[in-house]
C-alpha cells in the first residue's frame, strides 16, 4: 500500500489518508484471519456454527417483531 504526499499536504492528513486506504482494502483484517492455520474442517464447522447463530437471531428479530415473544 503506497500513498503519495501531495504539494501542502500535512502529515496528519497522510497518515489519515493511508489508514483509510488501508481499511478500504482490508489488508489488516485479511492477515489477522489468515494468522494461524485452520483446517479445511475446521473452516466448515465455524462457518455452520455462525449460520446457526445467524438464524437464531434472524428468528428472535422476527417473533419480536410480530409480538409473539
């Protein structure tokens, strides 16, 4: 990831603009994932897990909607 100082700018305004290129292309998040190794398996039961989290609350959000809770 490059940024260019442009004429007048400060270096505040440099480092402002490099982090946000930096989160724009997820760089950080990327190497935080790929840290350590995880198995293909292991890949697929958090991935089930996470699902199964995300319908719960998916269906929480709709009884309360409706009343029923």
């Amino acid at each position: 990831m490059t940024v260019e100082l442009q004429p007048g700018e400060s270096q505040e305004s440099l480092l402002k603009r490099f982090r946000k290129a930096v989160t724009k292309s997820s760089i950080l998040s990327e190497h935080r994932k790929r840290r350590w190794y995880v198995s293909k398996g292991e890949l697929r039961r958090k991935e089930k897990k996470k699902a199964i989290r995300k319908a719960r609350r998916r269906a929480q959000q709709m009884q309360s909607e409706k009343g029923w809770l």
